[in-house]
C-alpha cells in the first residue's frame, strides 16, 4: 500500500513529471472491511479503478518521458517508459489511510491526556503489586507500567514479544489505574472475540472485540439504535397527547403501553452509554498489531473526545491486520513506546534469548538463530520421511506422555488431514469413544474425548464461567446427548476446574472442528507445552515466529526435502527458491536451509507513511539514477548494434547472431563504431569482436565525473539521458547541503582532508556518488567498503579513486578525440569480459560477488594522504 502526497521537491520540477490524473490506480488497498460475526475478522478488498471513477488517491513519484509514434523498445516497455516508476513500481493507499495514520502520530505525541502523575500514591500501588501466585513485576514491566501511567501522550504503546508477560503487566496498570480512576475506569479492546476473552480474564475488566465496538459505537448498531429511539419519542409523544385527552377508563392502558416504551428508550441509551469512552477512562487495546489503521484512528478519535487516554500492546512481529494495518510497528521504528524483553515462557534459556533474536528482523540474526535452534534439536528434515508424518508421532508422543501439545500447519488442508489421523489414532487407541458421534463442519464425526475448535463467535452460547463461546475456543467432549448436542470442557490456562459448555448440533454442523492442529495464523495467542510446526513455503518469517513461540518446553519445525524425480507445484524449488540443489545438482537434504528460505521471507506490513518515504527515496534515489545511466549507456550500445546488423547482414544471419553465445560481447564491443570491414555470412560473433578494434576508453562525464559518458543512439534515449543527468545533479546537491548543514563525523573528515585539493568539490560529489550506487549510505567512513575487483561496482570505485587521488587520465581521455584510422592493439577476446558497468544487467554473467552470510569482511579502503604542498604541486 502506498502512495505519497504531489511532492514539492525536486523531482516535482522536473519537466517530465506526469501529472497524477493519467493512469490508473492499480491494487488499491482501501478501509473497507467485512465483519464476520463481528469477531474482528475483515476481508480486503483490492479493485481496480480508473480515473474518470474519481476515487481519491495519492501516487509514489515517477518518472515519465513522452514517446513518440514508435517507441524505443530499448527504454520502452509494452509502450510505456520503463523509467516510469509509478507504474512499475508505484504501489498505493487511499487519503483516508493517511489522514488517519497523520491523527495517530500526532495522538502519540500529543499531551494533555489523563495521567496518575499528579497522584503520587499510584506508585506504591505499583510496587506493592503482586500477580496471584505472589510474583512482583519484573524490572522491565515495571518501567514499563510507570512510564504508561506517568505519560500524558493520547497514546501509550508497550511493545511485547511472545512469552514476555504482556498480560501481567496490563493486570498491574489496570489495578493502578483503577485505585485512583475506580473499578469502571478501564475498558479492553481486541481483534478478536477469543482475544477479548482472554484480556477480560486476565486483567478482570469489562471487554469487547474491536469490530463489535465500533458496530455499537458509530456503526450499524448505533445507527439501528438511532432509528428506533426517533420512533420511541415520536410514540411517546404521541402517547402523552393521548393521556392528556383519555377519559379515565383508558388511562391505565395507556399508562402501561407508555412504561413499555420507556423501558425500551432507557435500554436504548443504556446500551449507547455502554459504548461511550469516558473521562478519564484507559482504553487498552491488545493485540494491536492486528487492528486496523482505520479501526484504531476511530477508537482513538472518540478517545480524545472523551477525554480519555489509549495504551496499545501487541507485538508488530507477529500478525497484523488483515486491512490496511502497520501502525504498531511504526511506533515500535519511529515513536516513543516502551518494550518488555524479559521472556518467560520459555523453560530453556537458550530459546528465551533465540526467540527474541527470531523476531528482530535482521537477516543475519535470523541465519544464525535457524542454525542454533537446529544445533538443539528443533529443526528436522528427512528426504525418506514426509514432514507431516514427523510432527505427528513427535505430537502423539508428547500426549501420550501427558503434555499439552499443538500441531501447527501452514495450510487448512494440511490441519483436516492431520486432525482427522489424530482422531482415527485416538479412537482406535480407545481415547476417543465413538459409541455414539455427533457430526461436525464438513461432515467430519467426533466422539466423547475429541478435541473441538470453535469457528464462529455466538453469544448466545455460554459457558458455566459466562464466557460465550468465541471464534478459536479449543474444548474436549465429555458428554454427547440424545438430541445430538455436547457437553465440553473449555480448554484453559487458568487453575482449577475447567468451564462446561453446551453446544447445540446446529452450531456443531455449522461451525465447529477437530481441534489438535491449527494453521500459523490460528495458533497465536495459544500457549501449550510443546509445539510442531510443518513449515512450508507458504509460511513468512512472521508466521515462523507466530510457530515457534507456542510451547513452553519445546518448538519443533519439519520441512519436506524436495524429491528431484517427483516434482510438484509446492516443492522450494519452485516456490521459494530456485537454488535447491547444490553445486552437483543434488538436492539440498539439510532442513535448515529452508528455514532460512522463511525467515528471510518477511510480509510484515509498514504504515503508508513508511512506504511512502520509501518511494520517495527510491524516486530520488542516487545510486538509482546511476544504474539507469549505466543501463543506458548499455542501450545505446544495443540500438547501434541492431542498427548496423540491420545494414551489414541478412535476416538469416542476424538471428543467429542473437542467439550466439558471444551476443553480449559483441554489444560491449560496439561493433557499429569499432568494426570496420565486410562482415561475411558466415561470421559468428566471436569473429566480428576478434576484427573489431579495441574500444576505447570511454571518459568519464557527470557530477563528480562518476558516469561513463554516452553517445545516445535515439532520440528517446538522448532526452533520458538529459534529464538522469540532470536528476543526478540535482539529488547529488541536495545531499550536499543537508550535510553541509548538519555534518556526520565522516564528511567532516573528507572535508578537512581534502580542503586544498584543486577540484575539492568534484571530491565530495564523487563520494556523494559513490556511497550511493554502492549503497553505503549508512557507512561510519567516507568511501565505506572497497569492492572486490571484478565486481560490477569496481568500475565507480575507480572513477572515484580517479578523481579523489587526482589522477588526470579521466580528462586526458575526455580531450583526446579516438581515431578509427590509428593502430590498434590486438584483443585477447577469451580473457576480456564484457564491460563491468554492465555485468549486473547481463543474466548471462557470472560475476562473483560478496556473499553477505559468510561474514568476509572487505579491506578498508586506504584514502590518499595529501598535503597542501602536495596538491598545489
């Protein structure tokens, strides 16, 4: 989702900017959602529109070049500029996302929301907080809990990991809260009715699902209401007429028949005030990662109306919404917020320290913690054995032994196929009784002992503590009645007896499975002893983590190993990967390896904001602008060679030369200025290049003499050309002077060291350039890391070096006019490459480059040393 604002820097005065209005909106992520039982469950709904249905929208920046009536297929792409980046690239939210995510910003920042920190007593209440089995908070949920409830910002975020004690920590603010606001004074919100369920029990407050609030709030509900209290005081009014006129025989009837209606209106604005935030008033919202930007704007619009605070908690590297979402996560990159880190659900410490590690996003933390839970066991994969069959004896073994355990899939036909062999099993085994069955969800049978997850929230439906039943609540048979309905014991984390529910057959047929696996995406917020998770290409590193944080003793990940002579739709290879078979063309048997094929895999959603600044960045981007001008420079080449075979051969003979091996050499060689002769029909392209004379150095041009100059073949190329030059400069001199203004440790050094160098300013552009192309911005020194000399960067790092050491061959060759007539040395072909400047746009090389997972660390450049005798000399 993204798009930004019509932006008033830069590019926005390039000539070539295409105005908003001229094409389509594509994959438009919009705030509409359906609720499914209000449970807080939405539907995305991506459509395609144009601009003449004016739908309001914003759009990422782009480039765009006029075409002519024939368009160059070199810089074209199905008739459109291929430096069009709104189109190619472009990806797009509605104005409402941003508006919404603009009032949320500004509610975190915002002061003047209700605090305790006027009343001093609330911290010893904190401190003298105990959860029920007498445990004090931890050091973090302590500095977490005061620094929410000493904070006046409209909006509070606590950031927590799996296993880390959100919920004690909610309880302690909650009970804080209370003692100085009284017991009404805190509100739960989540996504789901299962996840308010479980805030309710945990921190013993009146809660509700975030969907099912704003459907009595502000939506449906209230407008329902609305309606009917109109109608309600028009009657009463009525009514009142009557009595006034009723003789006394009929006032009774009318007396009762106006009770009735007021006892109605009363219920009415009882129910609206229920759904009304008050003054002073907490609202927490859990799992907030999963809430709607839109659904958490309105909360917290009527929030700040009301005078009262919000406190968002979740854990941004879990789920999210399945709307437009990302707002948790933006706090956690970009707000103030607070984080607990201390985990302690976990038994091993390793895992404590792993899971954090799994969570944190970073390619090389993820790669090293796959391999340290494979080196304790958690990782399995057999080419000789079906991952699913794995996880399965592993789960029946923990059960048999007296565990709770979970098995988790990544799909739901996987969850049916293993739910229905645990069923089997634990019949055959006498676990399960099937005397008699009652019939569930597609006409799968359980007995007494079968293990049942609810689909659908119904509120009518209770249990003995008087919790409905929810969307995700696990329960186990104890008893089947003759009319088909059961009674069960409601899984719970909680001590002591477990809930009774009873469960009608209709809702059974309609709404109800077997209960011992569940996908990723079901699995969060269960906590069982042991996990087993059949991972599979279609898991992100989310869901992964989502996986491998359910068990407390154990979490357990199996991978099938791709079969080379039965290939299928799913394997790695074709889904994930293309690199599953080794340099022998052996398939890779080591499970971890797919693993890390997850974990680098992230959906994680950032908040249009983010993506927005993202775009802008990639539009303005530096080292974008000079690979462009290298792929031009490349597409120069490339028209000319088409151009002169079109004069110098026949139909026959330029179709094989297309196809010769030797196709991209003969392009770098520039055949149309650097061959001169006959071209016979039997020449293949090795022959051209070896009559070819030695192309000659191609000087070097632009801001900091970084680029390759070109010699454009077309028109179009030409005004492209133009205007990435121009592009180049521009952003180059806006880099400038924001370093100018405000210099890292780096630029203040470059700018010392090279104060007398005689093209002083051609120095700071070039490495302006340089660490941009080579993307080092973020490098502590000036020139970062040195490239390896046949990578396709090395070719920048020497113009750089050309300019930085003062070297003068660049403008030698600039002044120096090639002659086609003088004598030329011969090529040695075989050991000659194509130019370097292009290798990354050939798939055909094979350039070697720095493998970023084998932790080599690259030389440090050796800047010149120069004094100012030396450069005056």
């Amino acid at each position: 989702m993204l798009a930004h604002p019509d932006s008033q820097g830069l590019l926005a005065q390039a000539e070539f900017v295409r105005d908003a209005g001229d094409c389509p909106i594509r994959g438009l992520r919009i705030g509409l959602s359906m609720d499914d039982e209000l449970d807080g469950t939405s539907f995305e709904f991506v459509g395609v529109f144009h601009w003449h249905e004016r739908i309001s929208f914003f759009q990422s920046p782009c480039l765009y070049y006029p075409r002519g009536d024939s368009p160059d297929n070199t810089v074209n792409l199905r008739d459109r500029s291929v430096f069009d980046h709104r189109v190619h690239s472009g990806v797009y939210t509605t104005e409402q996302v941003m508006t919404d995510e603009d009032h949320l910003i500004s509610r975190v920042t915002a002061t003047g929301a209700p605090t305790l920190s006027g009343h001093p007593d609330h911290v010893e209440v904190l401190e003298n907080w105990r959860t029920d089995d007498g445990h004090p908070l931890s050091p973090d949920q302590m500095d977490a809990s005061k620094h929410v409830l000493s904070s006046d910002a409209g909006i509070s975020a606590i950031i927590g990991p799996a296993g880390t004690g959100k919920s004690t920590t909610m309880g302690a603010i909650t009970d804080t809260w209370h003692s100085v606001h009284g017991d009404q004074s805190v509100i739960g919100l989540a996504p789901s009715a299962v996840a308010a369920g479980v805030l309710g029990d945990e921190i013993g407050v009146d809660t509700d699902n975030v969907a099912k609030w704003l459907f009595e709030s502000v939506g449906e509900g209230a407008a329902r209401r609305a309606e009917r209290v109109v109608n309600y005081e028009a009657r009463l009014a009525a009514l009142d007429g009557k009595l006034a006129d009723a003789a006394p025989r009929n006032r009774p009837k009318l007396i009762k028949q106006r009770e009735a209606l007021q006892a109605k209106l009363a219920q009415d604005y009882a129910t609206q005030a229920q759904y009304r935030f008050h003054t002073n008033q907490l609202i927490i919202i859990d799992e907030a990662s999963m809430v709607s930007t839109t659904n958490m704007a309105e909360l917290s619009r009527q929030a700040e109306a009301a005078g009262a605070k919000l406190l968002i908690v979740g854990d941004p590297a879990q789920l999210e919404a399945v709307d437009a979402g990302g707002f948790l996560g933006h706090v956690e990159r970009h707000l103030d917020h607070t984080t607990l880190n201390t985990i302690w659900r976990f038994k091993n410490e390793w895992e404590k320290a792993a899971s954090l590690k799994l969570r944190s996003g970073d390619v090389d933390n993820d790669m090293a913690v796959v391999d340290e839970y494979a080196e304790n066991g958690r990782i399995h994969g057999d080419p000789e054995a079906e991952a699913a069959d794995t996880a399965y004896t592993a789960w029946k073994t923990d059960r048999d032994a007296g565990l709770s355990s979970i098995l988790i899939a990544s799909d739901n036909e996987t969850v049916a196929e293993l739910n229905q062999r645990a069923h089997t099993e634990l019949v055959e085994s006498g676990d399960v009784d099937i005397t008699d069955q009652v019939v569930l969800r597609a006409e799968v049978h359980a007995g007494v002992g079968d293990v049942l997850l609810a689909r659908r929230n119904d509120r009518s439906i209770r249990d003995s503590s008087g919790a409905f039943v929810a969307n995700g609540t696990r329960m186990t048979i104890s008893t089947i009645r003759p009319d088909g309905s059961v009674e069960a014991h409601v899984q719970s984390d909680d001590d002591g007896a477990a809930p009774t529910i009873i469960l009608d057959a209709d809702y059974l047929a309609s709404s109800v499975e077997l209960g011992y696996a569940t996908t990723a995406h079901r699995s969060q917020g269960v906590t069982v002893d042991t996990g087993h998770a059949v991972v599979t290409p279609k898991l992100s590193r989310e869901l992964f983590y989502v996986a491998m944080t359910r068990g407390k003793r154990g979490n357990h990940a199996y991978v099938d190993i791709d079969d080379a002579e039965n290939p299928t739709p799913d394997d790695w290879r074709t889904t994930i990967t293309a690199n599953a078979l080794d340099d022998k063309g052996e398939v890779i048997d080591d499970p971890s390896y797919y693993i890390k094929a997850v974990v680098a895999r992230s959906t994680a959603e950032k908040s249009a904001h983010e993506v927005q600044d993202a775009e802008l960045g990639w539009a303005n981007d530096v080292g974008r602008i000079c690979h462009e001008l290298t792929y031009l420079n490349w597409s120069a080449k490339v028209s000319r060679t088409q151009d002169w075979l079109n004069l110098h051969s026949d139909p026959e003979q330029r179709d094989r030369l297309r196809a010769d091996e030797n196709w991209q050499r003969l392009i770098s060689v520039d055949p149309a200025q650097n061959f001169h002769g006959e071209v016979l029909p039997s020449d293949s392209a090795q022959a051209i290049i070896e009559r070819c004379e030695k192309p000659p150095e191609q000087p070097a041009t632009g801001t900091g003499d970084m680029i390759v100059a070109t010699t454009a073949a077309t028109d179009e190329q030409a005004r492209v050309w133009a205007q990435s030059m121009y592009d180049l400069q521009d952003q180059v001199a806006a880099r400038r002077a924001v370093l100018t203004k405000d210099p890292p440790a780096w630029f203040s050094t470059l700018r010392e060291q090279y104060a007398h160098h005689p093209r002083h300013d051609d120095v700071i552009d070039a490495v302006i350039v340089w660490r941009g192309v080579s993307d080092q911005t973020d490098s502590d020194t000036a020139l970062g890391a040195q490239p390896p000399k046949d990578d396709y960067l090395r070719p920048y790092w020497n113009r750089m070096q050309a300019v930085v050491t003062g070297s003068e061959l660049a403008t030698q060759q600039a002044e120096e006019e090639p002659s086609v007539a003088q004598d030329v040395d011969p090529i040695d072909w075989d050991s000659l490459s194509a130019d370097l400047d292009y290798q990354a746009l050939d798939d055909t090389s094979s350039l070697s480059t720095v493998d970023p997972s084998s932790g080599q660390q690259l030389p440090a450049p050796q800047t010149p040393s120069r004094t100012t005798t030396d450069w005056e000399r």
